[in-house]
C-alpha cells in the first residue's frame, strides 16, 4: 500500500498522495555531526563523493528523495562516507605500515525522515574499531549495521528556499534522549546508573552499535556540561515534490477529466510500501486517508505503480463523474 501522504495542490482541489521521489542534483547533508567527533577523531578519511570544508563540516550528496513543501514530510537519502580517527604513536595501528590508528568510527550513506508530525531521524551506515585495550575491553569491532544516529523536530515552515532545491536547518536533540540508568541505556552498554546525564545522548541505536571504548564520545560522562559531545547543527538539502495539472475535458456528462504530471516523487520507500495515488477531492480539504478505504472518499483516484515512475516523474489521468 502506497505512503498516504497527502496535501491540496490545486484550486480544483486536486489532491496527490505520494512518497518522495529520486532524481541527481547538487543537493546534499552537511554535518559535522559533533564537535567531539570533529576534534577528538580528528584524522578524518573521505569516500564516495563526502567532502569537508575546512570547519570539518562534512557534505554528503544526496543520492536520492524530496520533500513536501505542504507538510514537511521527507525522506532523502544521501552517499558518501566520513571516517573519523583518533591516533597516536604508542597504537599499534590497523596493521598498514607507519599506522598510529587507536580507534575509528565511520559514518556512511546518511539519510533524514520526517514523518506528518514533524518527528526526524537521521540514520546511517555505522561501523567502529579499536586497535588496542582501552579499560579493560580489548581490541574489536562492530560490523556494519544500518541505525539511527539522532532525532530533531521539524515543519513545513522550516524548510527555506526551493529552486533549485529546499534547505532544512536543524540541532538533533540531545538532553532527555536516553533516560540513565534505564533498561535502554544498559542495552547499549551504559551501565553506570548515573549516565547517561541528564539523558544528553545521540539516539540509543547508534550508541548501541559503535564498540564499547567509544561510547562515552557520544554521551554525556560527567556531570558537568559535555557541549562537545552533543549533535551538530545540520543542514539538509532536497527538491521538493511538484504537481501541475490540466484539464483535457469537462461537460456535463461525461464529467471532469485532468491529466497530472509530478517531478520530485519515488515510488518505493520501505518494503511492501509502493507506487502512489492521484486524486482529485474538493478544494478546502482532503477526506480520510488513512486507510486504504479512504480513497473511495475521492472524487476520482488512480494508483501509479512505482514501475511507472521514471527519475521521479510520472504522468497519469483520471476523471471524475459528472454526478461527482
């Protein structure tokens, strides 16, 4: 069944309901992701078409998504990989000649999700290594795993500009992210009581996922402000979703027919959720949608496979009854 994200698009009252789309742009996430990774991993390796500016802000370009300007949801997936290391000559080092590597982390393929409520996630590729005992836990590393990294809130007003593309400003949370000594915070390793302080933590997946020697860069460890730690302020950029419209017959008996185009939208989000629907309603407002008997609510409603969707574009029509 197809995402119901739904909003009124035309003065007619045409109504698109659609997940975000695909197509290459110059859009990116720019992040660099805490100050703590910046300057306390601060050999950072590059792959995949992430760029740093001299602020270690990393750019990953984005790969694919959109936003919706109506409501604010978005799904846009970003490439790119940032490694970030923390070396020293008494470290044995990953093996290669000359290397000093103590520890590692990295972070790849980033992605961001806001839901109708304005809730955001960012998720990435998360992989880590030590290369030496650090506090009595030897030498390892996590394979990688697909997690979230941070939350943030987000709407429709805080996306900024559109042509080509949106910008979103935001800081992930921080403080009252993963409650001390809580069943959440012993999962992901944490088990002093205590921590993490005022529940300053990124998000309880990702602590989970990195090796236990390099937890505590990611949450608060004292009860002294720890502002390094916390998730960088971000800005994430993307087309958004666009739908024009025509009228190609209208009378009294055969009814009202539109032809519909729309840039910006993709047909597969997560498995089993597929294609999108375009539906005319009346103007002032969009029936029940969520449900998939909901659409007989619509005027008119035709489903678009996502086959059918091509770069994020699709052409389809419908026609609404005259009785209608």
């Amino acid at each position: 069944m197809a995402t119901l994200l739904a909003g009124v698009l035309t003065a007619a009252g045409l109504a698109v309901v659609a997940a975000p789309a695909q197509a290459a742009d110059e859009a990116s996430l720019q992040w660099k992701i805490s100050n703590q990774f910046a300057n306390f991993l601060p050999v950072h390796t590059l792959g995949d078409g992430a760029t740093e500016d001299a602020a270690k802000v990393v750019s990953f370009p984005r790969q694919s998504g959109s936003y919706n300007s109506a409501n604010g949801t978005a799904t846009v997936n970003y490439s790119g990989w940032v490694q970030g290391a923390f070396q020293n000559s008494m470290c044995p080092g990953n093996g290669t000649a000359g290397d000093t590597t103590c520890y590692q982390v990295r972070i790849a393929n980033p992605s961001i999700a806001i839901d109708a409520s304005g809730n955001g996630t960012i998720s990435a590729d998360v992989t880590s290594q030590a290369f030496f005992e650090s506090g009595g836990v030897p030498a390892g590393a996590t394979s990688t795993q697909r997690v979230l990294v941070t939350t943030f809130t987000a709407t429709a007003g805080d996306w900024v500009g559109g042509n080509p593309f949106g910008s979103l400003s935001r800081t992930p949370a921080w403080e009252n992210v993963l409650a001390p000594g809580s069943a959440e915070a012993v999962d992901a390793g944490i088990t002093d009581p205590a921590r993490p302080y005022n529940g300053a933590s990124f998000a309880q997946p990702f602590i989970k996922q990195l090796y236990p020697s390099l937890r505590a860069h990611f949450h608060q460890t004292s009860a002294t402000a720890q502002p390094n730690k916390a998730p960088a302020q971000f800005v994430a950029q993307a087309p958004a979703m666009k739908v024009t419209s025509n009228v190609t017959s209208a009378n009294s008996t055969t009814g009202l027919t539109l032809q519909v185009s729309g840039t910006g939208f993709r047909g597969v989000t997560i498995p089993g959720d597929t294609g999108i629907y375009v539906a005319i309603a009346e103007s002032g407002g969009l029936p029940d949608v969520t449900s998939m008997g909901g659409m007989s609510n619509f005027a008119a409603s035709n489903y678009v496979s996502s086959a059918a969707i091509s770069s994020g574009t699709f052409t389809s029509s419908l026609t609404a009854p005259a009785a209608k």
